[in-house]
C-alpha cells in the first residue's frame, strides 16, 4: 500500500495540524511516512505545501514525483490547482471552496472551481461553511481532511484518535470540535 | 525502542544530544533554525544543562563552540549556509587549531534558494578547511551522523562539518535513537600552545592537518556512510551524494537498478572505491543537490573523463534536484504520466508570494519612509535580511538592496561618500547587533551623512520569533558608538501615527550626518510569547 498526497494552502491556514493528524494515524498503523514542509520565509502568507507519502514499504524520497501523486488536498480552492502536475491522471482534488484571498490579483473564483472540475476525480467541499455551522469555524483545515479520509489507506478511527492525541494540551472541547469536524468532512465524501 | 518523528533538522539535534554533546551555539537561519530550538524545548536538555541560548551571530557561535571544544566537551555550531561566510575566519581557522572535545559544525545549505540569497555549496567550504565532512540522505543518517560525528571529531582532533540541505532539514520520518552517551569531564588540550595560532606554532599545527588527510580519507574507505552497491550493468555508474541518493531510488521501486551506485555520505571521497567505480563502468552520472563539487573533481580541468552531471546538461545546472530530474538524467521519463499544468489552468493560478503581516509595525515604517523620501528621489533605500526586505515588493517598493547581514548600513555610508546624500539603511533589531554595529562606527567615525531607521519589533521575526540579542539595548549601543544623544529617536510605528513619523523622518534626513529613528513595536506573531512580554514589560519597553 501507498499513497502520496500533497497538502497545499496559505502560510498559517493549518496544513501542518493536517499533516500532523495523518502522521499520528500513520504511526499508530505501523506505515512508514515522509513528511516535507515548507518553513521560513513562505510561511509569511505565501502558498505553501507538504509533501506526504505513508507506505507500508519504506519511502525513498521525501519528496513526490510530478505525475505520481495520489491526493492533492488543499484549504483553498485556486492551491489545489498548483499542483497538478503531481496529480495522476485517475488522483483525487480535495478541495476546500472558500477562497483565501490576500492577493489582489486573485482570479475569479468560478473559474477556478470550473477548471478544478474539469479533472476526473473531484471533491469540492465549502469547509468554511461546515465549520462555522458545527460551530468550530478554526476547524476548516480537519473538515477537507475528513473528506479525503476515504481515500488514504487508514483506518477513520485512528484519525480521531491521532486529533485527540494532537490536540490534548488544548482541552476537551478543542477535542471534541475537531472530531466533530473530521466527521462532518467525512460525511460530505460519504453522501457524493 | 519506539522511532521519534522528527524533522531531519530535529534528528541532528536528538543525535547530538544522545551523542554527548554539551552545547549548541548558533544563530537563527532557515532552514537550520529547528536544529537549536528543539534543544531549546527538550527536557533532557535542561536535565542535562545542555547550553542552548542563541548567539549573537555564526562568528560569535563559531567561536563559543571551538572554546567548548577546548574545555575538552562536545560541541556543536549550526548556521544556515550564509551564515558560514559570518563565521568563515573561525571556522578555517578550528581547522588549524584543531579540536579537543568532539566539535561538529552543522551547516544547512539551500538550493533552490527557498529561504536564502544564494545556494552556495558548504562542501567547498569543508574542503577548503581540508576537514571531513559528512552529508546524511536521511532523518536516520542525520542522527547517526551527529551521534558519531562527535566520536570522528575526537578520533582525529578535528572539527567535523555535517552539511545537509533544506529538503530534509524540513521533512519528517521515523527516527531510532542509541544509547544516551554521557557528557565528557572537562578536559585541557593535552598541548597547551595547539590553540596558539602564532605563525610559528601555526605552521606547525597546519602540517599535522596536512598530514592527517590520509587519515580522513582511510575513514571514508571503512565508513558505513559510503556504500558500493554492485551491478550488472556497467555501461553506467552512478555516484549519488547525500539526499540524492533517495532521488536516485525513487526511481527503481518497481524495477531493479542494474548499474553500480556508489553511495557517498562522507567526504573526503573514498578513493579506491571512487577509483573502482571509473574503471569498471564506460560513463558516470553524479548526482549532487548542490554546486557540481566531485563531477568537477571526476571531470578533469580538461574534461577527459566521461563524467555526467550539472557541468554538461544531463541535469540542470543550479536549483536542487528531484525525482524526475534524476529520472531524465538516466532517460527513464515515461509519457504516460501528466506531468505538465496544462496552459489554460497556469493561466488563472496567480502567484502567492510572501507578504508582510496585516498589523505589521514594518509596514507603518516604510509608509512613512516613503512619503518622508518622496523630495528626494528614489534609489537610495539600503535594506537588510529580514521581514521588511519584503519591503522591496509591490505596494510598497521601498527599498534598494538586500545583500548580507549589516550591509544596509555600510552600504549606505559608501554610498553617501559618494555623493548620494541622504542615502538610508534600513535594519532590523536582530540583524543589527548581528552584524550592523561595527558599520555604524566607520560612519560615526566619519560622520557620514546617513539615516539608519532600525525597525526594532523586539525579535528575529523572519525565522519565526527567536530571541533578539538587541532587546532593550539598542539606544544605549548607539550611544556607545558616538551616535548624538539628539539624533536617537524612538517613535511607534502605527497608522495614527503616521505624520509624526513622516515629521521626524524627514527632519533628520536633512541632518549632516549620523542619525538613528527607531520605530518600535512588537512583532504581531510573538505577542502569546510569555516569556517575552514578561522581558518587555520588566525593560518598559512599550
């Protein structure tokens, strides 16, 4: 078993704590994992991604193969189209739908969902929204995780307990918003 | 043992630590910085009364280092790759002294350029100072190579340089520890002139170096960092360097590779292994992800050897490798895959760079610089390394140059000496006691005709909040160096406050001579910091 899955977003949009949930998951199940990220400079608002490969074999490179990627999973809709020249031709986009706007120049947003579209396979989910509806609007970044959960090859339990174990120092409550998130993703992946 | 996921840069730290080591001296750099705060954060580390707290800048650290060193305990310096060329004159130099407790210099290059100014090749550096180096391929050879670093150091009385590269400073996976090794006593060199670099004592001392390099290189030969790797195809060898080697794999997970690898982590080259490589094999490809370093080496001057690298097109010839680059290298790209953006989505992608934060005390500054400059003309803003450098981009455009640490204020004095008066250095307070002070005394000296704006948000912000060496300093070393009491002026930088700022800007660019204006507020991203807003308040800083 492999997969590969680039985490793409805006310096501070939280694809770390994304990261950080699946590298628990991943641990938990014995997978062997390479995790690169972005720091310094580009984290001043910049776009920003992590490389993330698990495999049940050890990994060689820590970084993914144009063309070899399973999974972009991106916070913010015009990212995930950034990388898909890492995309294979049957990946998945998981995507968030709410823009992350800091730009001025940035393009117009129908036409970035249509162009996301355009790929074979899609989910495109307004995280905002969901989170602000559970009434955990900081969750948005684990709301698109729990959409792409069906498509990484880990157990959905692990992953709520990988959230319970990050998340600890912030409390039960933090807790419990961030499953409530993961689920309410998952369920969107679920309904399509 | 349960494995740690750690960055490669925190399995340097772990390895070191395990290793016996002592002390960290460093100053922060991405993408070294994680190596001395995961020291910083480590309860063992405190349990151990490992000294952690950071430098002034990679001189200071370098030299810190080699004086632990000499107190017979283990030591490492970490730097990002610029900040070797701050510590150049220390570190050739430990190389001539010599080290006595174990002495490792880890430096964290950058191609590719994500955080720096350059992506200049720490090898050339540890084969100028003729001491071993060791470059790791992994978060696992990361460890084991500080942990045995320190042991290399001893074996040989030598400084040891570990260079890896932004790539795996900044990627995570799974690491196994060794035994804790405990600290060493502290020991005298057991020849009390070895540190004594007088021209006498030196000559000799550099001998001993000259004549220990057979000694390096029987270690690379006998090291388990190099490895030859058989194979049954010999129209094509293969010498892979550190996290190339991974690169290289990448690209027989399915197949076999047939042709024989050599596998390099510790330099200097292991010669006969490197000698067995070139006689068996027609060609061979070198895989570096850095300068074309040992395919120079291999080449020849008069290029009579097949070698193939940066240096003849089979890979480009900057920027760091990857997979596929590798797999082009060796003509094993397959069509099958989409590995373009097609043009209609590039289109619409817009880039994302870099920005200054929303809130941000730099931002107040150079609004009001701007204005304050606007009866002068442009071109004549020097800036620095840090977060405002950001200020050379739109809408601000607002400085003229970004060089190395300091050099806004030296910058702008040459300038004004040659006549372009008033010529401005921009600073920051981190950056400042890092290298900018020793400027603003040749201008103080002079009275050259210079504003220096010292934009103090109480930090090293760019790399993420480090302690400033500057804090609640900054007037009183101006002082100390001769700046008039007068021209030293304090002011925050906020919106509101913009005329005042512009007022004062402008007052003391017509000055004739030095001038220091400090616009002063906390970075936006250290305000949870505890520990500093508790410093703040006992310095009344606000």
């Amino acid at each position: 078993m492999k997969t590969d899955i680039i985490l793409a977003g805006v310096g501070g949009q939280g694809i770390l704590s994304i990261a950080a949930t699946i590298g628990m998951g991943a641990l938990a199940n014995n997978l062997h994992l390479k995790q690169a990220e972005v720091h310094g400079m580009s984290q001043r608002g910049g776009a920003v991604q992590s490389h993330f490969r698990l495999s049940s074999d050890p990994i060689a490179s820590d970084l993914i193969p144009r063309g070899g990627c399973d999974i972009v999973l991106s916070v913010e809709p015009m990212e995930s189209l950034r990388y898909i020249d890492f995309l294979k031709k049957d990946g998945w986009i998981i995507t968030n739908s709410t823009p992350f706007v800091n730009i001025p120049n940035y393009p117009d947003v129908d036409e970035v969902i249509a162009k996301i579209k355009e790929r074979k396979n899609v989910i495109i989910l307004d995280a905002d929204k969901i989170a602000k509806e559970i009434g955990s609007p900081r969750s948005s970044n684990i709301v698109a995780l729990g959409a792409a959960t069906p498509f990484i090859d880990i157990p959905f339990e692990s992953f709520e307990e990988a959230i319970k174990l990050i998340f600890k120092k912030k409390g039960e409550k933090i807790i419990n918003a961030n499953i409530e998130a993961l689920r309410a993703g998952r369920a969107v992946a679920d309904a399509r | 043992m349960q494995k740690l996921l750690l960055l490669g840069a925190e399995a340097i730290a772990q390895g070191a630590i395990d290793g016996g080591m002592s002390g960290v001296y460093a100053y922060p750099g991405t993408p070294s910085t994680e190596i001395t705060e995961y020291v910083q954060q480590y309860d063992l580390a405190k349990e151990r009364n490992i000294h952690s707290q950071w430098s002034a800048n990679e001189k200071t650290a370098m030299e810190s280092g080699l004086g632990m060193s000499y107190a017979g305990k283990r030591a490492m310096v970490c730097m990002k790759h610029v900040g070797l060329n701050v510590a150049a004159d220390a570190f050739i130099n430990s190389a001539i002294t010599g080290s006595n407790g174990g002495l490792l210099v880890t430096v964290a290059d950058d191609p590719s350029m994500h955080s720096s100014q350059n992506e200049q090749d720490s090898r050339y550096y540890g084969k100028f100072a003729q001491i071993p180096i060791l470059e790791p391929a992994s978060q696992q050879e990361a460890y084991d190579m500080a942990y045995f670093g320190f042991q290399l150091s001893e074996k040989f009385n030598i400084p040891v340089m570990i260079r890896f590269t932004t790539r795996l400073a900044h990627s995570r996976a799974g690491v196994e520890r060794k035994p804790l090794l405990d600290q060493n006593e502290l020991v005298l060199p057991s020849n009390p002139t070895q540190f004594v670099l007088l021209p006498a004592i030196a000559r000799k001392q550099y001998k001993g170096l000259l004549n220990s390099f057979a000694g390096f290189i029987e270690d690379s030969e006998e090291s388990t960092f190099n490895h030859y790797y058989e194979g049954t195809d010999k129209k094509l060898g293969i010498i892979a360097c550190g996290l190339a080697y991974n690169y290289l794999m990448e690209n027989y997970t399915e197949t076999e590779l047939a042709h024989p690898v050599l596998k390099i982590g510790q330099y200097p080259m292991p010669r006969s292994k490197v000698e067995k490589l070139m006689e068996e094999c027609d060609e061979v490809l070198i895989l570096e992800d850095g300068y074309p370093i040992i395919e120079e080496l291999l080449k020849g001057y008069l290029a009579k050897e097949k070698v193939h690298g940066r240096l003849d097109g089979s890979l480009p010839r900057d920027g760091e490798l990857d997979p596929n680059l590798i797999a082009k290298a060796l003509k094993l790209a397959s069509e099958d895959e989409v590995t373009e953006i097609p043009q209609d989505v590039k289109d619409i992608i817009a880039n994302r760079p870099p920005a200054m934060c929303v809130g941000c005390g730099h931002i107040d500054a150079y609004n009001a610089l701007n204005e304050a400059l606007s009866d002068y003309g442009l071109g004549r803003v020097f800036s620095d390394i840090g977060c405002y450098t950001l200020g050379a981009l739109p809408p601000y455009n607002a400085i003229n140059s970004c060089v190395d640490m300091g050099a806004s204020i030296t910058m702008a004095k040459g300038a004004a000496d040659a006549g372009l008066v008033p010529a401005v250095s921009v600073i920051g307070d981190s950056t400042f006691t890092h290298s900018g002070m020793t400027g603003l005394i040749d201008a103080v000296n002079e009275s050259s005709p210079i504003t220096v704006m010292i934009s103090d948000n109480f930090t090293t912000g760019m790399t993420g909040g480090q302690d400033s060496a500057a804090l609640g300093k900054i007037e009183d070393i101006c002082k100390g160096i001769g700046v008039d009491p007068e021209h030293i002026i304090v002011f925050t930088p906020l919106k509101k406050n913009h005329d005042q700022m512009v007022e004062i800007m402008k007052k003391e660019l017509a000055y004739d001579g030095v001038s220091v204006i400090i616009p002063r507020r906390q970075c936006i991203q250290t305000t949870k910091n505890v520990a500093l807003n508790e410093r703040i308040r006992e310095l009344n800083l606000r």
